[in-house]
C-alpha cells in the first residue's frame, strides 16, 4: 500500500504571488501617496490608512488560510478563529488611529504647543 502525497508547490507560489502582489500594492502607495486618498478621509481616517488597514487584514487573513491550514478545519473553527482576529485587528487599528487623530487636532488647533 502506497500513500503519495499530494506536491502543494504549486498553492505555496500562488500565495506567495498574492501575497507579493498585495505587498507591492501597499508599498508603491506608501511612496506615491496620491493626494486624493491621502486627504479625503471616511470615519475620521484618510482613504489610504483605510486602503492599508483593508489591504492589511487581508493578508492576514490569506496567511492564517493558508499556512495554518485552516482551509482543512471545520467551517465553524476556521471562522471563529479567522472572524475574531479579523475584527480584533481591525478595532484595534480603528481606534489608534481615530485617536492619533483627535490628539493631531488638539495639538493642531489649540494653544497647548509640542512639547515633545
């Protein structure tokens, strides 16, 4: 009784391609900086923190899938695990960044001056 094993080279380069694609992307952006998403905002964030965040969270998600092996497990765990992560990352993102912003504009638009 023979037991082949299946070759997952193939999975592994796409995801390494995806994952690379995606990198690419957020780096020509975090050095281009186009000005219509770096200052139009949504939620008190500019449109490029949202595209980072977005970009980001997908990523994560793409490694959690792949090379934890999730894709394999019962629907319910790879959901509890990847959905919670998900959404901890992404509040945890939101709220540092919709509060560096109103410490920006505290500094920015009041008498109290950088002392730091």
């Amino acid at each position: 009784m023979s037991h082949e094993h299946a070759s997952n080279v193939g999975r592994i380069w796409k995801v390494f391609g995806l994952l690379s694609i995606i990198t690419i992307v957020e780096v020509i952006l975090g050095i281009v900086k186009p000005e219509v998403l770096q200052f139009n905002t949504f939620l008190s964030m500019g449109l490029l923190n949202w595209i980072f965040i977005i970009l980001t969270v997908y990523k994560a998600y793409w490694i959690m899938w792949a090379f934890m092996h999730l894709e394999g497990e019962a629907a319910s765990l790879r959901w509890a695990v990847v959905g919670t992560l998900v959404f901890l990352i992404i509040y945890l993102v939101f709220i540092l960044l919709v509060e560096a912003d109103y410490i920006f504009e505290i500094f920015k638009n009041s008498t109290i001056k950088w002392n730091f």
